[in-house]
C-alpha cells in the first residue's frame, strides 16, 4: 500500500472535523479511491478535543485501527497546539496543515517541526467567517488540503460538497461554502 495516505485530523467538537474527514474521503470514493473515515471522540460536548482519520488510496484498505503515523495532520484549532502534541507520529515527510493566522516559520519554530515536514497555515477561521458567517473552518481548510496536496481536486470537493451539502443546507449556504473552498485554496502557504 505505498499510496496510502493517512490523514489525522485535531479539532474541537462542533468545529466539523469530522464532516471534513467524510467529505474528503467521500470525494475520493467518487473518484474510485479506497477510502476509510472514522471519528475518535471523549466526552462528547461542544468544545472537546476531539481527533478524525482519513485513509485514502487506490488499493482495497485493509487496515481497521486508529492511525498512529499519518502522512499528514490538520489542525483545526490551533488552542489545541499547548494540550495535544499535534505532530506524534507524523511521518518524517509528512505534512501539517494548521488552521492559523500564523505564517509558516512562526509555526515551524514554535512547534520544533523537523525539516523534512511540510508545514502549510491558512486562516480558515477567518475565512469561514467571511464567507459562511460562521467560525466552522472544516471546509475551507478541506479547500486548502486538496489544493496542495492533490488527494482529490478542488473541483471534485465542490461538485461532492453541492451534492452532499444539497440535501441539508440552503443555496446560499451552499455557496459560501464553495466560495470558502475557492478563498482557502488561494490563500493556503504551505512551505
């Protein structure tokens, strides 16, 4: 399984992390990728720490635990960073996308990320509060992973998210997500 890609996600509970695991790994589904997603949760209150995997790859999966050693962690509330040692694991060319107004040096010093990981901020907060009118960073930030990663395309995330946020939500709400996904992929810094 030398595709697989491996996918942890840190957030608090109602922030959509595990929305965001589900939509990426539902996007790459429909673009013929194995895929596995799964919620990790304590104590079940808005606020908790909360983690999310994301198993992706063009072979069938057949692994069924926990992710100890991702290919890549995202990070939806940086508050997290002092309480959860956000990089434990991470693959030595791994990749860390944190939800940030931080640039990427200021994070890489603060966090002693090793060299070899990739370190990519984007102020999906910021965002989802232009865009959406609310702080729920989870799809600006799925915006900012597909745009440098390339799991899935930014367009294969839109069309999923109108089919599968079109049976819940509005047309405007659907848009703002979209444009969200739109803002996220061009402001993402990843070095």
């Amino acid at each position: 399984m030398s595709d697989l890609i491996e996918i942890r996600w840190h957030a608090r509970a109602g922030q959509g992390a595990v929305t965001a695991s589900k939509l990426l790994a539902e996007t790459a589904l429909l673009k013929g990728s194995y895929i596995q997603a799964m919620p990790e949760y304590g104590p079940e209150r808005t606020g908790a720490p909360l983690r999310a995997y994301s198993r992706i790859s063009s072979s069938p999966i057949e692994l069924h635990n926990n992710i100890v050693n991702p290919t890549i962690v995202v990070v939806l509330d940086e508050t997290l960073l002092p309480i959860v040692n956000v990089l434990e694991g991470l693959d030595e060319r791994g990749l860390l996308l944190l939800n940030t107004t931080k640039d990427v040096d200021t994070i890489r010093s603060e966090l002693k990320v090793p060299p070899g990981i990739t370190v990519a901020v984007v102020d999906a907060s910021g965002i989802a509060l232009d865009t959406i009118g609310r702080d729920i960073p989870n799809t600006p930030t799925v915006g900012a992973l597909a745009h440098i990663t390339k799991v899935v395309t930014v367009d294969a995330l839109k069309e999923n998210l109108r089919k599968s946020f079109g049976k819940k939500f509005s047309q405007d709400v659907i848009d703002a997500n979209l444009a969200s996904v739109d803002r996220a992929a061009q402001e993402v810094h990843c070095e």
